[in-house]
C-alpha cells in the first residue's frame, strides 16, 4: 500500500529543512508520516515527518538525539505515553491532567532569554533545549464525536464498552464534557470498577453505573481492540443490549473500516463513525503546538485516508458521519492506532 506524500507535493529536502517525528514500537503501521507531511506541504514548511522505531530502554536517549538535533517536535505512540511523563523537562497542563505525554515541542531561548518553541528560533537557540510534553489524545476524542457524528456531548447518555487505558482516558474526557450518565461494561469487570471509580472521584456529579443500561442511550462507544482483527465479533452481549436502543455509535477502531460492531449499528439506524478522526485531530493539534498555526485538518484528513484505505477497491471511507443505507464499506485490514 502506498503510504507516502508524493515528492512533488513538497519541496526537496535541504540543508535548512527541519524535522518532527513519530517514535514507537511497533510503528512502521503508523499512518502519522503521511498526514503530517501533507499538513507541512499545505502549510508551506520547509518540514519533514519521520518515524522511527525506538525500544522504551532508549526512549531517553531518543529524546536527547532529537534535542542535540534540533527537531521540532516529536510524537509518541505505543508504548511510550506514560515513560514520556518523566523524560520531557516541562509539563503542559494537558500531559499533567492525563498523565501521559503524545506530543512534545522542543523550546530553546531566544537573544532575550525568553524560552520559545524552535520552530520560532530559526538562528539556534543560547542554551539548553527543553522538552515540553503535552497531550493531545483526550481532546481528539471529544472533538471526533462531536464533529464526526453531529454529537454534542453535555446532556448525552453513554453506553462505553472497555476499560483499558482508551476506555479509561475516554470515560474521564466524556465525563468532563458533561455527559447525561455513563455506563461502563468491560470483559474484566474488575478494571471497569476501577475507571468507575476514577470517574466519580473526579466527576462526582456524573452518574457511572458498571454494567448495560436497560433504557436508550445517544451513544455507544468502542474502546476494546475487538474489531481489530478479521474475523472479530461484536465487543457487547447481543443478549443484554440491542443497538435499537442507540442513537450513534463510535469505533475507535479504524484500520477496519466499517468494525462488525459499525456495521451492525448502521444498520440498527445509527450513525457511524470510526477513530479515523480521533487520529486526525490529535495530530493536527500536535502540528499546531509545534508550528503555532491552524492545521489543514481537510488536507490532513484525505492523507489519512489515502494511507489507510487508499488501496482498497469500493468506497472509500472518511470515518465520518455515516448514515444508514449507504454502500458497504472496503474489505478489513487489521491494524492498531497510532
Ligand atoms: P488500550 O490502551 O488500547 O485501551 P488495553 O489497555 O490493552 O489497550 O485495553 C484493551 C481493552 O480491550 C480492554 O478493555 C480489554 O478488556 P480486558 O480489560 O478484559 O482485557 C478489551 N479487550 C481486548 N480483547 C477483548 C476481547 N476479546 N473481548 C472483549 N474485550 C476485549
């Protein structure tokens, strides 16, 4: 599959040509490369985006290397979030609040001292260069729903299936954007509890119930990595909830298009939307952080696309707002986030 901007799309690599990356393992999946490419190019910036596969034992020295280098920015997957907290030498409010780190900007001080980001430093920087960690994730989350299923999220009921640090981090963000209720099913119950109660020490005025809701929801969530491989079956009991009982449903899942689980609820009369979004808006908040400028989320959005589904036959999907009755979607491709 093809994964790439094409060159003509972006000015030669040069001597003054700055650098972002992704770091991970496993990352040579990562569709980051070509969205953010394409974001630069849009922009006009003489950037490149790379990925490199880095153990955590070298995360450290990773993040030095990029420093003595003067990147830009760096983005952090898998399994790098929470090791990233005490390596980078600021906080943003975002990484505190979340308690891990996707994205960093690199700041060095100017003439006057005043520490600011190296992008804005195009002459080097006087003294040390800082790592400021941030957190994109949790907003992507909210901002997908919101923008991808027409969904505002004060005042909706939630069916959330999972409990793992998606489902976690997902159940605190929805929390916090003022849901109606939460309930919470996960295939461990224990962890279910657990983010229940995290949810309730921190959001005391919501209602989190473990366990289905017997009456309507607005949305059904996905964060289980059921749907993931070919062949996966539906992350809920069909016996305890009938997605009749729901207005929308979200997949976090995204290298399949169209997740059994979405499928079944398009066709209950739900609208649909996969993670497709939750991937375009953390990264498109990273290139604003790095580059202080509005991402070109639509440009950015069609790389995603072209990378993750580009070479399918049948329709292409833009994991967006998706109403009952359209075409089926391209064939399944198992994959994981990032
Ligand atoms: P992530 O960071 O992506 O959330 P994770 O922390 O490993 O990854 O969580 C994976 C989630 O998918 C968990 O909710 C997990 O359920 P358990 O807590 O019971 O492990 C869920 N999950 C994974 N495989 C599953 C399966 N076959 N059926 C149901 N849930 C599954």
């Amino acid at each position: 599959m093809k994964r790439s901007v094409p060159e003509t799309a972006q000015t030669p690599i040069t001597a003054a040509t700055r650098y972002c990356a992704v770091y991970g393992q496993p990352i040579r999946h990562s569709a980051s490369p070509p969205m953010q490419n394409a974001g630069f190019s849009a922009l006009g910036l003489d950037w490149r985006y790379l990925a490199f596969e880095v153990p955590p034992a070298e995360l450290s020295a990773a993040i030095t290397g990029a420093k003595a280098m003067r990147f830009l920015g760096l983005n952090l997957t898998v399994p790098h979030k929470l090791l990233a907290v005490d390596l980078v030498d600021l906080l943003d409010d975002s990484a505190k609040e979340w308690g891990t780190v996707n994205t960093i900007r690199f700041e060095g001080h100017d003439g006057a001292g005043v520490l600011r980001p190296l992008a804005e430093l195009s002459d080097g920087s006087a003294g040390p260069i800082l790592a400021r960690g941030f957190n994109t994730d949790a907003e992507a989350i909210v901002r997908s729903i919101r923008e991808d299923l027409d969904l505002p999220l004060s005042g909706v009921r939630v069916l959330l299936l999972g409990a793992g640090g998606a489902g976690r981090t997902a159940a605190l963000k929805l929390a916090s954007a003022g849901v109606k209720s939460l309930h919470l099913v996960n295939r461990t119950p224990a962890r279910a509890v657990e983010v229940a109660e995290a949810v309730t020490r921190r959001f005391p005025r919501v209602p989190v119930e473990v366990g289905y809701p017997t009456g309507p929801v607005e949305l059904v969530l996905n964060a289980t990595s059921v749907g993931l491989a070919t062949g996966d079956g539906l992350p809920f009991d069909e016996r305890q909830f009938s997605l009749s009982r729901a207005g929308a449903a979200y997949d976090m899942v995204y290298r399949q298009a169209e997740t059994p689980f979405l499928r079944s609820a398009r066709l209950a009369g739900c609208r649909v939307a996969n993670g497709l979004g939750m991937l375009l808006y953390q990264g498109a908040r990273a290139l604003e952080i790095w580059s202080g400028r509005e991402a070109p989320v639509a440009v950015m959005r069609d790389a995603l696309k072209q990378a993750i589904y580009g070479g399918r036959s049948g329709p292409a999907y833009d994991g967006r707002l998706q109403l009952p009755g359209l075409a089926s979607q391209p064939p399944a491709e198992p994959g994981v986030a990032s």
